[in-house]
C-alpha cells in the first residue's frame, strides 16, 4: 500500500520534471534568440533613458532634421518610410523620394506606419505627441525621439543615432568635423571684445528670437549680442521702435523659404531683404543705414546645418577676422562629404 | 379747462426726461472723446524709445530726426490705426445688431470677418507685387461681400428671420476658418508664418498708405449710416411695425449688410483678427445710453476706438519690450468688463 503510495507519488514528481522540461525548451530557445539580439540604453532628446532592441533594420524618420544625419551615417538603405515634405524636395533628396510617405512630420498616418512595420520610429522630442508611443509601442514599434537642431544638443544626439544603427564610426566622423569647425569658429572669435548688437527676426515679421531658441543660439555663437538675449520667452513679439530704440548694427531675417536647394535665383530673398529695409522709420537703424542686412534660409538656419548659418554669421558680423573664410565652402564639404550630393542652391542674401 | 393745462404740464415733463435723458447719451460721448484723447496722448507717450510726452509734442513739428520718425511713423499709425479699427468693428457690429435683430451678431460671429479674413490671408499667400496691400483689401471686401450675400441668399430663400441670418452666418465663420486652417496646413512655412502672423493680430505692420485705405473703407460709410439710424430703431420694433411705419425693411437689411462687410473688411484686412470688439462694444454703449442708433452708432464706435487703443497701448507697455498680441489682450480687458456690466445692470437693454 505504502509502495504504491510511493510510486504514485514518484510517478507524478516524474510528471511534473518532465512538464517543467517541455515548458522550458522553447523558453530556453526564446532567451536564447533574445541574446543574440542586443539590448541597448539609450537617451534621447527629452531626457528619457529607453531600451533598444538591436539590430534597427527598418526605419521611418519623419523629420528631415533626422533623415540628413541618417544619410550623414550612411544608413539611407534602412529607410523604409519619410514624410511627406520629403518629396517636395525631390533634388536634395534623390536617392529617398521615391520612399513611402507617412504623412506630416506633426502628424503621421499611424496605420500606414504600421503597414510599413519599421523597427523604429523618429521623430522631434515634442511632436507628435505622446500619443505615438500609445499607438505604436503595442506593436512592437520603437519611438525615438531625437531633434537635431539645436547645437548644443547635436553632437549627443548624432552619437546616440550612431549607436542605434550601427554606425558609429561615421557618427565619430561627423561628430568630429562639427567640433573641428566650431573650435575653429570660436578660437577666431577669442579674443574679440566689441560685440555687434544684432537683431534676429524669426520667420514671423516682428517675432524675434530669445533665450532657447535656435536663432538665439547660433547668433550668440558666431560672436553676436543679439539685443533680445535677455528677454524670458523664446519667440516674443516686438513693436518696431524698440528695433529702432535699440540701434542693431546688423539685422539678420530668418526665411523659411523651403526648396532652397533647387533655387537659382535670390530673387524671393533680396525681396525680403528689400521689404526689411523700407519698414517705417527703420531708416535710422545703424544696421540699414550701413546696408548690414542680411537674409538667410531656414535650411542652415536651425538642423543640423545650423553650423552653416553660424558661419555666415560670423562672417557678417567680422569680415576683417574671416577675410578669407567663405562658409559657402564650408557649406560645399558638408553636402559632398556627408551627404552625397553636390552642392548647389541660394541660401543668404546679399551672397558674399 | 383743466385738462390742457394737465396736457401742457405733462408734455413739458416729457420734454424735459428727454433732454435730460439726451444730456446723458452727450455726456457719455464728450467723456470717451476726453477718455480717448487721454489713452492717445498715454500711448503717444510711451514706447521702447526714450522720447517722451514732451519730446514727441516736439516731434510733431520736426522735419527730420529720429524722434520725428519714431513719432510720425510708428507711434502715430498705431495709434490711429487702432482708433480706425476699433471704430470700424464696432460699428459694423452695431448695424449687424440692430438689421438682424440679434444680441449675438457681430463681425465674427456671422461668419463676415472669417471670410474677410481668408480673403486678405489668400491675398497675402498668392498676392505679390507693388499693389499687394490694394489686393488684401479688395480681396477682403470681396470675401466679406461673397459670405454676407450667401447668408443674405440663404434668408432670402427660407423667409429672412433673423435666426436663419445668424445660424447662416456662425456655418459660414466655421467654413472659412477652416478654409483659413487648410492654408495653414497646407502651405509651406513661409505661407504659415504670414498666416500666424496675421492671426495674432497687429498693429506693427502699419503705415500711412494702410491707413488711408483703411480710412476710406471705415468712414466714408459712417454718415449713410447715421442717416439711417431711424429706420435702425424701428426694426428694434419687429419687421412688421416697421413696415408699418414706412421702413423697407428688405431694402434696409440688404443695404446695411454690404456697408457694414466693407467696414469690417477695412478694419481687418491690414491688421488681423482683433475679436470681441464688435460684439461688446455696442452692449457695452447700449447698457450705458440705450438703444437709439442716432446715439448708438457714434458712441459704439467712440467705445470700440478705447477698447482697442487701450489694448494695443497695454499690449506694448505691460511687458515691454516683449509684446502681448493685441487680439489676447482685447479678450483680457473687454471680457471683465463686459461681465461687470451684465451683472450691474437694472433693465433689460435688449
């Protein structure tokens, strides 16, 4: 009685092992594929540390800011979907054209980004909203979001994209050209005591650019004081006489003229350029009356060619120090170099 | 014997609650002409610059310099221009008000300054070249024109009561809000820019040439209006009495809703969307002095030009040098006011 006790008991120990054994094969080949993929932290633009399945093979990069630093990798190839502005500008963009569109960079088609099935998606830190990661976290759909126009954060960022796809050693090479320029641009500008008063204006007229923001940033870095440095929001509206109150001597005008790349007339810019300069009363202004006005295209304005108009900047803010400096080659060696196509387009006016 | 010494007694009573009534709309009309003039020499005075009261008096008959320019060409055209547009919206209002014969009409609230809005946004989108600021305007007039006669058609065609009239008119401000919003979202960023720019409302754009044509569009009206100001207040009385008492009421409507879209399009075309002026400035005049256009139309106007000179002269000082949008600070300063009236109030204005 007691054996059989004993051999039931046996048997169904026995069953269990054997249960567990079958439950712990295919767990085992699970955990086993998991190491071969590989789990990475990562930061990105808000600040956020996420985990980050690799390797990324498919990607939709609704930001342009983000699809010139993935071609800037050389990872183009893993480009499976792009906005819809993309296509817009279809001679800076010859090789990614003819990839799906998603939607807007603000707000994508989130069915058709489920369609294209990316490993990831990226896009600017505050838009879309947080509703994204709602929609495309369920399916398995990384969302990272990194901004790429801000100098500051830049390089991080470049450096964090570059882990994500691999590709950091062209990360380095692109992260180091950024350092190599702006150390240049900021060891000219050392010893400089007397400052220009500048006054930016955003792509809105009589909106001018303060703390955190792009225009604010760039100014101060190519040597400028802009005069609304120490204003507390970043995009505040101005009446024209405090420009006059404040006598700039130079005015730098922010275009968001899109499709710079394809144009061959400054025409649209010196119009700009020319409407600044026969504002009311405005004729008394230092930067006017000496003709420093200058107009530059929102292409190098802020994103990752922010380097660009920070050296055109410069140069319209110190001609004697960067006689011999034309950003205009500056601009020429990131586009072939980084970016694989050749340079060409309008991008300030008056050209230098 | 008695009854025509009581007849004499009686009507000179009357004579006298009228004049007596009468001294009171004037008095409120000579105190917003003190009260604007007062706000005027207050935002003449104040600026970034450092030209002051004095300086700027000094200025006005300067030729040249800078306190000169500053004062003839930025400082004045605000200054006049918010005068134009405050007046132009409230008088619009007030004749949208009394032909409708609805508390609710307004400017925006019938669909005429959206329309009137997409029209200077389509022209300052498409529009270029040396005429541009004639096209935003004749294109604003245009729009105007097109909504209040499809909100007149719809009247028209369904019997005109005033309730058609205004439901007609609150589809026709969300379909041209939305049209304005398509732009928006459709254009490119230099598109977009103009457009916020726009819908922000300024005055900073200004100058005399604007101001000219906005003069012609928002004054030249004004004395057809007073003209009318009796048939005004028999339609208060219902469509009927009015027919009654010799008013061609259709004839009136009709009129009336052209002039008032061309003073609105002038009020809006060069300066954006400056809301809630032309709805409350004649609540506001109405709840003061009543319900009699000769005397309604004018003060309205004179409340609406304090409204706005007031809001823009707040919006460039309270936080100098960064500026609050106009049409944020109309909403801030008009809309306690207006409640503070509403719950003041002893009769019913309307």
């Amino acid at each position: 009685m007691e054996l059989l006790v004993i051999m039931k008991r046996t048997l169904i120990v026995q069953v269990v092992i054997l249960f567990l054994f079958c439950l712990s094969v295919p767990g085992k080949a699970i955990t086993g594929q998991d190491n071969r993929m590989e789990l990475i932290k990562v930061q990105d633009a808000q600040g956020t540390t996420l985990e980050v399945r690799l390797p990324v093979k498919k990607l939709v990069v609704l930001t342009s800011d983000a699809l010139e630093i993935v071609r800037a990798l050389k990872a183009e190839d893993l480009v499976v979907g792009i906005n819809t502005g993309i296509v817009k500008d279809p001679l800076f963009w010859p090789r990614l054209k003819h990839r799906p569109a998603v939607g807007r960079w603000s707000e994508p088609n989130y069915e058709l980004i489920a369609e294209l099935n990316p490993d990831m998606v990226i896009s600017y830190a505050r838009h879309p909203g947080a509703e994204m990661e709602k929609k495309l976290m369920p399916l398995g759909i990384r969302v990272i979001r990194l901004d790429f126009y801000k100098i500051r954060t830049l390089e991080k960022e470049v450096k964090t994209l570059g882990r994500i796809l691999k590709k950091e050693k062209e990360a380095k090479e692109l992260t180091a050209w950024y350092q190599r320029k702006l150390s240049w641009v900021r060891e000219k500008l050392k010893e400089v005591n007397d400052r220009p008063a500048v006054y930016v204006e955003s792509y809105t007229g009589y909106h001018t650019t303060g703390p955190g923001s792009g225009g604010n940033e760039i100014c101060v870095l190519a040597g400028g004081h802009n005069i609304a440095s120490n204003f507390s929001i970043p995009y505040p509206q101005v009446t024209p006489e405090w420009v006059l109150a404040n006598n700039p001597d130079v005015i730098i005008k922010a275009t968001s003229l899109s499709n710079c790349y394809a144009m061959a007339d400054p025409g649209p810019l010196r119009t700009t350029r020319h409407r600044i300069m026969a504002r009311p009363a405005w004729d008394n202004i230092r930067a006017i009356k000496e003709g420093r006005v200058y107009v530059m295209a929102g292409d190098i304005w802020t994103g990752p060619r922010a380097i660009i108009g920070a050296s055109y900047m410069a140069k319209w803010f110190y001609p004697d120090i960067f006689k011999a400096f034309d950003p205009k080659e500056l601009h020429r060696e990131y586009l072939e170099r980084f970016q694989g196509i050749k340079y060409q387009g309008v991008y300030v006016y008056p050209s230098l | 014997m008695c009854i025509p010494h009581f007849r004499y007694f009686y009507m000179q009573e009357i004579c006298e609650q009228y004049r007596g009534l009468t001294g009171r709309k004037v008095s409120f009309m000579i105190l917003l002409v003190v009260l604007l003039s007062g706000v005027g020499l207050i935002a003449l005075s104040q600026g970034a610059s450092s030209v002051g009261l004095k300086d700027s008096f000094a200025a006005l008959f300067e030729d040249s310099g800078v306190a000169h320019a500053i004062v003839w060409k930025l400082r004045l055209p605000r200054i006049v221009m918010a005068i134009l547009v405050g007046c132009g919206l409230a008088i619009a209002g007030t004749v949208f008000q009394a032909i409708l014969r609805n508390p609710l009409a307004s400017p925006h609230t019938l669909g005429i300054g959206s329309s009137a809005g997409f029209g200077a946004v389509m022209a300052i989108v498409f529009g270029g070249g040396l005429y541009k600021e004639y096209l935003i305007a004749g294109n604003a007039f245009l729009f105007a024109l097109l909504s209040s006669s499809l909100i007149l058609g719809v009247a028209k065609l369904k019997r005109s009561t005033p309730e058609t009239m205004i439901l007609a008119g609150i589809a026709m401000m969300f379909f041209f809000s939305s049209l304005s919003s398509l732009f928006q979202y459709m254009g490119t960023m230099e598109e977009v820019h103009e457009i916020v720019f726009w819908f922000f409302g300024s005055l900073s754009k200004v100058g005399w040439k604007e101001i000219s044509m906005a003069s012609v569009m928002i004054l030249l009206p004004i004395p057809l209006l007073l003209k009318w100001s009796w048939d005004f207040n028999l339609l208060a009385a219902g469509d009927e009495s009015a027919k009654a008492l010799g008013v061609n009421v259709t004839r009136i409507r009709m009129v009336g809703l052209v002039v008032a879209s061309l003073i609105t399009a002038g009020a809006i075309c060069f300066t954006g969307v400056i809301g809630f002026i032309g709805l409350v400035s004649p609540h506001i005049t109405r709840m003061v002095i009543g319900g009699d256009h000769r005397f309604l139309l004018p003060a309205s106007a004179l409340v609406g030009s304090v409204l706005v000179l007031t809001a823009d002269t707040l919006g460039r000082t309270l936080w100098a040098p960064q500026v609050i949008p106009i049409g944020i600070v109309t909403s801030f300063i008009g809309v306690p006011f207006f409640f503070y009236l509403l719950m003041k109030r002893t009769r019913e204005y309307w």
